[in-house]
C-alpha cells in the first residue's frame, strides 16, 4: 500500500487554506458582495472586513470548511457525474468514454466479480507455485516491478517500485529510479516501534495476514500470517528512517547494474532486470540503498515457500478491489477499520470512482476539462502566468540581498521553468489499452501493464518537462523540483480561485498570488538546490542566505506578535518560509495585474476599485472555520500560519495602503521601514 509522504524533490500542494469568492464582473449593478462585513474598518482587520459576514455564516467543525474543501466536494460530485454518465452512454470502441464508462461499469458489476470468485488469481498463483529457486523467485520478482510509486509516493506494494524520472545529475534523459517497498503497513515504524500500541497493531496485521491465507484456501495460516509478518519486520528493518525522505542528497545514489551484484547480493539481478524489462539498462538511481541490500539478501537467507506465501498474500490484497465481497471486506477490516479508523464500508461507487481514476487518470481529465476546463480558461490562465513571469523578471533583477552572479542564476531559472495549467498540452494515449466491459479485474491488470510499458518506454525518449504528474480533475498543483516545473490542474483554477470569464483582479489577487507564492519556492531555500535545469546543486552563495535570513529575522518577529489565543502565539521562525513566499507572492500579483492593465485603467465593479478587489481576493483566500484544537494543532505544528495571519499580509505591501486609505492610527498600520519585502 502506497502512502504520500513529502519527499524534498516534489511537492503536493494542498492549498490548505480557502479562497473567496471571485467578485463576478456584471454588467448590471449587482447585489453587493455579501461576504464583506462594512462594520468593521479594512485598515482594522482586513481579514473580518473582507469575510466577517462567511465567517458569521458558514458552519463547521473541526478543520472546516475552507474554500478548498468546498471545491474538493463540488469537483468530485463532477467527477462521479461524468463517469456515470459514460457508464449509461454508448461510446464508440476505443474512445476515452467508452474506457471510462466500461472501467466504472465493471467495477460495480458486484454480482459478474462475485461469480468469477478467485478464478481470475489462477494464472498469478500458477506462477507463484511455479517458483522453485531463487532464480524463479527473482524473476517473478522482477515482473511485480510496476510503475506504482513517484517521487511523492514512497514503500511501493511490491520489494520495489520503479519511477521514470530525469536524473539528479543530468536532465536530457530518462533513469530509472529505484525506490523501496514491500510492507503491507504503511510506515516502518508500524514494523519496529516497540510501543504497546504498535505491538497492538502487528497483532492486528498478522490476523488480517491470516485471514487472507484462510480465504485462498492455504492450509496452517496461523502459523505461515507468523512467518510473513516476521519477514516484512525483515524488511522494514532495512528501509530508511522517513526522515530521510526530506533530504534529497540521501536520494541520490547512481549505482552501475555491476553494482548490484557486488552491493545486495542474493537477488538474482540477471533474471530479476530481465524479467523487469530493463536487462540493457545500464544506469540506476537507488534512492535507498539500505532496503535494496536488506531485502535482497533475504531473498538469499529466507525459505522459498516463506517468500511464495508472501507473494500470494500480496497479490490478494493487491487486487483486492477486483475480487468478491469476501476478500473486500477483511481488506477493509484491516486498512479501513484498524489503519484508517473508518467506521462504515465506503459505498461501492465511491471505490469504483477511484478505481477508475487510478487507472485512467487523463481519460477521466478529459472529459472533466471537455466540460469544466475549456481552451479559452487555459489561455485566460496562461496570460496570468506570462504577467507573472514578467513581474519577477523585474523584481528580481531588482534584489539587493542577492550577489550579481546568484541573480543570473535565479533569472535563468525563472527562464526555465515550465508552468503547466488547467490540463496537459499532450494527453496520455490511452488506445493501447483494452478496457472491457465486464472484466474488472482484467481491466485491472492491463491498465497497470499499460502503465508500465508506457514508463519503459520514455527511458528510450529524451526527458519532457511538460510531463503532468497530477490528473486535471484533482483539486490541487505540484511543484517539482527536477525537472523544472510547477503544475496547476483545472481542479484548482475554478471560482472563486479564478474565474474564467471573472474580474482580473479578483483572479490576480486569488489565484495569482498562490500561483506566484509557489513560483517563489523555486528560487528561495526549498528550490535552491535545484538549478535551471532540476539538477541538484547549491547555487545561492553562502552571503546569500545570510542576508536572506537577516530579512527574514524581520518578519518572523512581526508574525511572533500574532497571538489567536491568550496563551498561544505564533511561531515566526516556523512559518518563516511560507509567510516569505506569501509576501513574495502577492507583490508579485499585484505587478503582474499592473501589467495586465496595459496602462489603462480598472473599471469599479460594486463600488470597488481595481486595487481594493485584488486585496479583497486575496484576504479571501485565507477564510476557514477552525475550531479551537483545530487551531492550537495549527500554529504549534503547521509551517502556514492561520489564514487571518496570512491575509495580513497586505500590511507589507505599500499599494493596501493606497487602495483602502490605510493610515497611522489604524490597528493593521506599519511605518514604510517596518514593511518586509524579501522578493
Ligand atoms: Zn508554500
């Protein structure tokens, strides 16, 4: 089982904070924005002035609502909706709905899955019996090497997983990343924690493992769940500790195919690449060395029949999803109820929804985008995305902390990267791939096939940048390091984020700002060891990050004085590098809204000017419902802080004070020297 962990090469972002309402551009006087609360003075408390009103009358508890939230809920009722229409309509063969509907349709066909029983595991189980040596072993071994992890996702389901990747050193070409896996808990330490609790938790896991046994119709499966948890506890021990995960240098580690022989013996490399499909490929990049070692030299010292019970068990869970109700429901038992503490079965839609995601994420993206993203949104997106880059050429050719040389550098990087938005240029092709109607576990398994000689592929194709790594219909954006390269899906750049046929303002402040506060990781202390190119090396000169931190100093003092409660304070330094990329990303919005204007002026809408509706998106962005556990966890955990904090980030930029006569004597008011700005 997967699990998204934060790796220091990429990025989700979950936009943890809500977004407002766009300001619609009407041509009739409209009623006025109803959010606003016109009691309380802007200069005051801009973020009341700009939400009071939502903030009185929206509902929640806990972390929520966010706008986020909200959109997460309105883009997945979308998402169900096209499915299940795909599933009703005729489709051509070979189209993208067809796929689609026919992918959901067999998910749900319970009675046609429930009559097939394990039949469709014969041929796997066949192989697994098959294995007699430890050649047979690492051959059927290398044939599990699936695509199934990236650089978000770590502890692939089988011993390893593979991402196609360009490399650390060189960014012309695919390698072939080699990361970890084989643990059927997600995290080691659910292997090796001595607690009361996780000891708890292996308990739990050896009966599930058990009953999983006991479903195939293996004979002893107290005694073989006992072996196989023993086994992954083997396993576990040789993976890296989770904190190396944020330490990209640990990553990279570029072993020859020689090497693997000399380095983890027992594995036989020969027939495990082989089968693998990548018996040419000279060059690998080890991310952990440890379990790749560890692992194989288990496949060297542990029984064959132990490893056969183990594959068999995996394979069950693997699929899971594709096999009668029996198999679903001690799935369930053990990582719905147990691991993630879920009280009711999921309704079957919902896991054939994500099921037909997951396999066919950009057939589903476009037919989402077909209706909710067209090609004039992407332009629209687009042009906001040039003034950006236009505003930080300026900006930060203008830097005065940053030595000439590290300058050139950073604007070569500005140069350099790519922003992808709404959807992909080039959509995945999916017509290789057989869905059938009526074949759910088929589906499955050629989908995953696909997927992987689609990877194999690239390692024959130069490295392309313009490669999407999040699906259209995901509310959310990544930023990946290496390559060079930030995504926004159409999920995220919907109202009241941007709005297509919106007030540019609204959409510079909202959307903009978020887009430019991700651009500025690139160039601040997250994105400085990647060059223009993904490749990993330092390039900020030592004097660089001392005046970095010196402007720094400055404005975590001023988020130190933000204290929600009575007895809880924020904490300046530990949200230093999102509150700097906050004030690097609305000065940057609102240069590039300057620019976007041409010279001419805004128009007023509802009585408000241009300036005061880019500041007023902006302060919208950061409304949420917290309860108060919901916000001590916050500031003493998050690196963001609290949204009302972050709205008041206007109190550093010259034009808020302009645009809603701020002046000395108002609560929010600081004296020009006392404004930061690091970008
Ligand atoms: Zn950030």
């Amino acid at each position: 089982m997967a699990l998204i962990r934060s790796a220091a090469l990429v990025t989700i972002l979950a936009y943890t904070v809500s977004l407002g309402t766009t300001v619609a551009v009407d041509q009739t006087p409209s009623a006025q924005d109803t959010d606003i609360d016109r009691n309380v003075r802007p200069g005051d408390d801009f973020y009341r002035y700009a939400n009071g009103n939502w903030l009185r009358t929206a509902t929640g508890s806990g972390e929520g609502p966010d706008t986020r939230a909200l959109l997460v809920k309105r883009t997945n009722q979308r998402v169900r909706d096209l499915i299940q229409e795909a599933a009703e309509l005729e489709s051509a063969k070979g189209s993208v709905a067809q796929k689609v509907g026919d992918y959901y349709a067999s998910l749900m066909d319970e009675a046609g899955i429930e009559a097939k029983g394990l039949a469709p595991l014969a041929t796997e189980l066949a192989a697994i019996s098959a294995i007699t040596n430890k050649t047979s072993l690492s051959a059927y071994l290398g044939a599990t090497l699936n695509s199934e992890v990236d650089g978000l996702t770590d502890n692939a389901d089988h011993i390893f997983g593979v991402w196609v990747n360009q490399g650390f050193a060189e960014s012309d070409h695919y390698v072939y990343h080699l990361l970890q896996g084989g643990l059927g808990m997600p995290d080691r330490d659910d292997y090796i924690d001595p607690s009361p609790k996780m000891v708890e938790l292996r308990g739990q896991y050896k009966a599930h493992i058990g009953a999983v046994l006991k479903l195939a119709g293996i004979a002893d499966p107290e005694s073989r769940a006992a072996r196989i948890l023993a086994l992954e506890i083997q396993i576990a021990q040789s993976h890296a500790p989770d904190s190396d995960a944020a330490d990209v240098f640990k990553q990279n580690n570029p072993w020859k195919r020689a090497d693997f022989r000399v380095k983890a013996p027992g594995m036989d490399w020969d027939a495990y690449f082989k089968s693998a499909g990548v018996a040419g490929q000279p060059e690998f990049i080890v991310w952990q060395p440890s379990a790749v070692t560890g692992t194989s030299a288990l496949i060297s010292s542990e029984d064959i029949d132990l490893w056969k019970d183990y594959l068999k068990v995996h394979l069950i869970e693997h699929y899971a999803s594709v096999l009668p109700k029996a198999v679903a429901a001690e799935h369930f038992v053990f990582y719905g109820k147990i691991l993630a503490g879920a009280q009711q079965v999921p309704d079957r839609s919902d896991d054939a929804i994500r099921g037909t995601n997951a396999a066919l994420g950009q057939a589903v993206g476009q037919l989402y985008t077909q209706r909710y993203f067209p090609p004039e949104a992407k332009a629209k997106a687009q042009a906001m995305v040039r003034d950006l880059f236009g505003a930080y050429r300026a900006r930060i050719s203008n830097l005065s902390w940053m030595s000439p040389r590290t300058k050139e550098k950073a604007l070569a990087k500005l140069a350099a990267l790519r922003i992808g938005v709404g959807y992909p240029d080039k959509w995945i092709d999916y017509s290789t791939l057989d869905v059938v109607r009526g074949d759910a576990f088929g589906n499955m398994q050629r989908a995953e096939a696909f997927n992987r000689l689609r990877n194999l592929a690239k390692l024959k194709q130069p490295a392309d940048p313009d490669e999407w790594r999040i699906d259209p219909q995901i509310v959310g954006a990544v930023i990946v390091f290496s390559p060079n390269t930030e995504t926004f899906s159409a999920g995220i750049l919907q109202p009241p984020f941007f709005d297509r046929q919106g007030d540019a303002a609204s959409n510079y402040g909202s959307a903009g700002a978020g887009i430019a506060h991700e651009i500025s990781h690139s160039f601040d202390e997250l994105g400085n060891i990647y060059d223009d190119q993904g490749r990993l090396g330092k390039w900020w000169t030592a004097e660089d990050a001392t005046n970095y931190h010196a402007a720094a100093a400055k404005l975590e003092a001023q988020f130190d004085r933000y204290c929600p409660l009575s007895d809880l304070c924020v904490n300046g330094k530990q949200v230093s590098g999102e509150n700097i990329a906050d004030v690097a990303g609305l000065l940057t919005a609102h240069d590039a809204y300057i620019l976007s204007l041409k010279g001419k002026a805004d128009v007023v809408i509802d009585g408000l000017t241009g300036e005061q509706r880019f500041f007023l998106a902006f302060a919208k962005r950061w409304r949420k419902i917290q309860d108060e556990a919901a916000l001590r966890r916050q500031v003493k955990t998050d690196s963001h802080a609290p949204g009302e904090y972050r709205s008041d980030t206007v109190r550093n930029v010259d034009a808020w004070y302009k645009a809603y006569s701020v002046a000395a004597g108002d609560k929010l008011y600081l004296k020009p020297e006392d404004r930061v700005k690091i970008w």
